[in-house]
C-alpha cells in the first residue's frame, strides 16, 4: 500500500527493497552496517538481459561488478579463437571485480545462460563503500585470488 501511494516508479521502489533483501544475503555485502548498505543501495542499478546476453567481455575495461540476482551466466575465456567454459555462476554469485580491484581489462566474458537480473555496482560505489569497511575488501580479494588461480590452471 505504501508503494502505491507513493510518488516513486513502483518497479524502481520494489527493486530498491528486492535489492536490499537480497544484497543482504550476498556473503561479501552481509556485514556492511545499514549506513553502508545505503551508499551500496542507492549507487546499483537492476540489470535485466535475456538468455545469450554478453554482460562484460573479455579484454574490455571494467567499470562494474555485478551481482546475479536471478537467473545465470557462464564465465568464458578465450583460446584462440575458441570459447573456454571457465564457470557457471547462479544468484548470489557476482563476477567482474577483477577489473575493478586490479585495474586491469576483464580477465573473461560472462554471458547470460537464462533470462538473468543482475545488480550492477559500479567500480566508484564500489570504492565508496571499500574505503569504509575493509572487511568487504578482503572477501573480494579472496575470492578474486581464487578465480586468478582458477585462470591461470586452466
């Protein structure tokens, strides 16, 4: 009822709060404190993509992370001209903070596999909220070592 009577975009209201249940439940966002996750909440965008979508590309430069909150994407690489399945991540994962954090092009292509809804962080909310709580910072950069050496084995 609220929602209705209000003067926002419902859908942009009702994807505020969507965001917000679920960012909460995203390992790396769930110890952001409420001010935090405001400055979070309110510099994402909702990304919605049919299946086949090419959400980053490899070799481009980045300037966000995404969250996937529906749906699901393969992670490829190429090799010599042909697509290397790397991953297939699903709603919880998130992908292209290598980019951001290393300030380097995308290690990979992501691609949609099934009509997808993708929170979109750009790379400067990103920074906003790493330079206030370390914690998220280093939850990425695991992960991001991780998916490094999880690269460079394949």
């Amino acid at each position: 009822a609220l929602v209705e009577r209000s003067s926002f975009a419902r859908e942009a209201v009702l994807d505020q709060v969507r965001n917000a249940a679920f960012l909460r439940t995203v390992p790396v966002f769930q110890t952001l404190s409420a001010r935090l996750m405001s400055t979070l909440l309110g510099g994402v965008d909702v990304v919605r993509e049919d299946a086949g979508a090419t959400i980053v590309q490899e070799g481009e430069r980045g300037d966000a992370m995404y969250v996937i909150r529906e749906g699901n994407c393969d992670v490829l690489r190429d090799r010599d001209g042909t697509e290397d399945h790397i991953s297939t991540l699903g709603p919880g994962d998130w992908f292209g903070e290598i980019a951001l954090l290393r300030g380097i092009k995308r290690t990979a292509t992501v691609r949609t596999t099934a009509n997808a809804v993708l929170v979109r962080v750009p790379g400067g909310v990103l920074d906003d909220v790493l330079l206030e709580d370390f914690q998220i910072g280093l939850s990425l950069e695991r992960a991001m070592a991780q998916r490094l050496v999880a690269l460079e084995l394949r």
